[in-house]
C-alpha cells in the first residue's frame, strides 16, 4: 500500500488534517492581488472590506484553509502582509496559508499568526532552501515545495520528482518531517504546452508513490487563455485528485470546481454515504428557491 501521510494546520481555534483518504482540502485562492485589480487599488489603498468579504465567501463556499498573498508592487509586504493576515484571522476561524516570496515579510506573519500555518512556499533553489526551511522549522509550521529550482521548472515528470525528494530530503535534514511538506508539482498552461495537465498528474502519480507525501496546486493556472475554463478546470481537479492531489489552491465560488471536488470525493470512497454530497446539493437547491 502507498504512505499516507497526514498534514496537520491550524489556527487557534480550527485544525484541518490533510489525508488522501478524508475529503479533499481546498485552499481558497482569492486573498491575492495577483491578476485582481479591484483587490490591488484597494490594498493599495489601505481598504480591507474586500479581502474581508472574499474570506467569508470562500469559507462558506467549502474553502478549508484560505490562501493570503499581499504581493503589491511598490507596497512594503511586510507590513502589508502582517495587515492581511490580521485582518482574515479577525474574519474567519479556518487556517491559513501564508503566500510571500520575501523570507522577511514570512517571518513577521508567521510572528503574528496564531496556529500552526502553512507556507507558501519554499522551492528547490539553495538560496530559498536557505531562507525558508529554518523558519519552518523554527515556528513548527508546514511548507508547500515547488518543483522548481536553479534550473527552472523541469519539464519532466521524472525531473520534478527529483526536485521534490531535494526539498524533502533538505527539511529532513533539520528535522521536518515529510508529512510538514506539501509538495505543489506546478501546473503549467495548456495555452503553452498542451501537455501541461498530462505532465502535472504524471508528476504528481510519481512523488505520491515514492514519498506518500500531500499534494497541492494552482488548479485555475492550467486553463488560462483557453474559452470555457470552467470545464477545464472542474475536470483537471477531478483527474488530479484522482492522482493523489489533497489540496488544491482554488477558486471556490466557482460553482463548477467545488462540485467537481464533492464528485471526485465520492467517487474516490472519502465522503461517508455521500453525506457532503447531498449536503451541498440541498445549499443549492436552497440557494436557488431564495433567489
Ligand atoms: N502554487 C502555489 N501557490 C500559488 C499558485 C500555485 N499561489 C498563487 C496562484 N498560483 C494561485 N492563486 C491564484 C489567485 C488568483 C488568481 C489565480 C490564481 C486569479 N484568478 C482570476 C483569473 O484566473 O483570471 C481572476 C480573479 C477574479 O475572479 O477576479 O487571478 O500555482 N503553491
């Protein structure tokens, strides 16, 4: 049988297991500025009525764990970044996912979040090895790994498995542990290279057999460019759930992606007699008669 192993975060009120045999974790993607206009005027501006009403949004649409990125340009992240975090901690009572490439501004959020949190992320180059896995160690959280490094973003499956056991093996030599490692085998776009999907699932199928470790991703990155992204990325989040993905980095007020994610659930036997199924279909059907 494959390792199974689980990943524990935590706010101070909620913890959330990650485990390829309990339902699938989403982590909501919208607290980023990236590619959002409207959020990035208003972080811009010092207004946080947005990222509060995105929080909310996606926690009642399912969201498990939300992602928060405060990456403006020309704003210094981390103020900015210990702003956001706040700000969702005094919203919602799930974990978080702290999104920053600036090793400083992780260091003040992770000061001033409550609760084991996980980090956005560390890759395979020295340099952010360096940086982030003590920091991961020093406040006991847990870190995505990206299949990237000096190099690049391989373009073999074969290549990204390698680079995820460099990250894993990297951390276990500080002494975390492979289950405080979410590796993210980096869903390229189709509109690029139309083996984009096929290569993230083969990846994916690999690392999962060699190390049983959790698996994420930035699910929407595969669709863009392309019309009706909707069914692409519903039916890539399936299939790669269906490889091992435990917790994709999405959008889930995307109505078409969250049932996909309760369909994908149910067919892998981790929603007791489709309890989670059949709850979701009665909010909508609830949803609909009040609108
Ligand atoms: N892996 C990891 N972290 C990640 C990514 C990844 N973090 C960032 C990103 N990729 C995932 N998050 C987002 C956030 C916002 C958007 C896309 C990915 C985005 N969405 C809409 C779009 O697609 O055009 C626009 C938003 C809107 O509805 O207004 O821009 O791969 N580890």
């Amino acid at each position: 049988m494959r390792k199974n192993l689980t990943t524990v975060v935590s706010s101070s009120k909620v913890t959330v297991e990650i485990n390829r045999e309990k339902a699938t974790v989403i982590i909501g993607e919208r607290i980023n500025p990236t590619g959002r206009k409207k959020m990035l005027k208003a972080l811009q501006a010092g207004d946080f009525e947005m990222v509060r009403q995105d929080a909310l949004a996606q926690v009642a649409a399912g969201a498990k764990i939300l992602d928060v990125n405060a990456g403006v340009p020309g704003a210094d992240e981390e103020v900015l970044l210990k702003q956001v975090l706040q700000t969702v901690m005094d919203t919602v009572d799930v974990p978080l996912c702290i999104d920053t490439a600036d090793p400083l501004a992780l260091e003040a959020a992770l000061k001033t979040y409550q609760g084991k949190a996980l980090i956005n992320s560390v890759n395979g180059e020295e340099r952010s090895m360096e940086a982030i896995l003590p920091l991961v160690k020093e406040y006991g959280a847990a870190v995505i790994g990206l299949c990237m490094d000096d190099d690049g973003i391989p373009a073999t499956d074969d290549d990204r498995l390698r680079v995820a056991g460099k990250i894993i093996e990297r951390a276990g030599k500080l002494g975390i542990g492979p289950e405080n490692i979410v590796i993210d085998p980096l869903a390229l776009t189709m509109g690029a290279d139309h083996t984009a999907g096929f290569v993230a699932m083969q990846t994916i199928e690999k690392i999962v057999a060699e190390f049983g470790v959790n698996i994420t991703m930035g699910a929407s990155n595969i669709s863009f460019g392309m019309p009706d992204r909707k069914f692409i990325n519903s039916t890539f989040i399936a299939m790669s759930i269906h490889a091992g993905l435990t917790c994709p980095i999405t959008n889930p007020l995307e109505e078409a992606v969250a049932i996909a994610v309760l369909a994908a659930d149910i067919s892998m036997g981790r929603d007791e007699y489709g309890m989670a199924w059949i709850k979701a279909y009665r909010e909508r059907q609830k949803a609909q008669a009040e609108s």
